[in-house]
C-alpha cells in the first residue's frame, strides 16, 4: 500500500514537472514572439523628460537613426555596452545616430550620478512600467534600433553581440557611416 502511494506520488510529482516545463516554454514563446511582434512595426510613442528637464520625443528624432536602450544602474551587462554608446553617440552622430537611454530604476538619486560618471553623452530618460510594456520589457538590457522612419528594426536582449549591433547600425545609418 505505501509502495503503490509512493509510485503514485512521484507520477504526480513527475505530471506536474512536466506541465510546469511545457507551461514556461510557452510563456517564453509568448514573450518572444510578442517581442518578434514589434520589429518592422512602429516603435511606440513616448514623451518625457530627461535627467536635465529637457522635453525627449520619439517623435522629435523622425529623420535619425535611434538607439533605444533600456538599462539600470545595478545591471552588470548594461555597465558593460554603454561605453560603446557612448563612442557610437560620437563617431556617428553626423551621420544621423541618436542614443536615448532610459533607465527603469526607481529613481534617479542612483541614475544622476551613475550617469555622470560614466560620462554618458545622450539624454536619458527615466521609465516606468508603462513605457517599459509599451516596448514589451521585462529585464535590461533590451535595446532597439529604430530606423529613420520611425520603426523597430532589431532588438537586442540580455548580453547583446555589440560588434553586430553596431554593424547594423551602420547598416541603417547608410553609406556615410561606412
């Protein structure tokens, strides 16, 4: 009797695993293919002030390349590709390139200074949940390249491969990035 209400038990135990697999492949599907939903479609809309109370509009930068990247102070990976932000911001500004950052932390006591020092040369934004849907979010980084019309043409999740993402940044800047 305990034999067959242990080999019962694991069957459950075993059921259970499996629907809990099956059920995160799904939701990671879910995301992803939300994710796959956004390129080729207009980025979403935002307004909002930077860390200097300047006015930051998608909008405004219709004509530019637009590096939307998505981060936060205690994100090691984030720490990692802003300095190349930083250059990219100022090897390809002339030629249409515009970096905004926007930091999902609570708020900017940690952001100003972070900021600061790493000598960041793009206006920052500060997110909240519902920019951070809009763009379908859910950890940092996440970053998106937004071509001169206004669409997402590529997102890059987690650690991104910053030598392909700059080569398609090149890609839609033109041949004057070249």
């Amino acid at each position: 009797m305990l034999s067959s209400h242990i080999s019962r038990r694991s069957i459950f135990v075993r059921q259970v695993s499996y629907a809990g697999i099956v059920l995160g492949l799904l939701l990671a599907g879910a995301v992803g293919h939300a994710a796959d939903r956004m390129l080729n479609r207009p980025a979403p809309a935002f307004s909002r002030f930077d860390l200097d109370h300047t006015r930051v509009s998608l909008a405004a930068y219709r004509g530019k390349v637009v590096l939307l990247n998505f981060w936060a102070t205690w994100c090691a990976p984030c720490r990692l590709e802003m300095p190349r932000f930083v250059e990219w911001q100022s090897r390809y500004r002339g030629n249409g390139l515009q970096v905004v950052g926007v930091s999902i932390d609570d708020d900017d006591s940690p952001v100003r200074p972070f900021v600061q020092k790493l000598k960041l040369n793009y206006p920052v934004l500060m997110g909240d949940a519902r920019l951070g849907e809009s763009y379908g979010v859910l950890g940092v980084p996440v970053t998106f390249l937004i071509d001169r019309r206004g669409v997402i043409r590529a997102r890059f999740e987690g650690e991104a491969d910053l030598s392909k993402m700059e080569s398609e940044i090149r890609d839609l800047l033109g041949a004057s990035a070249h």
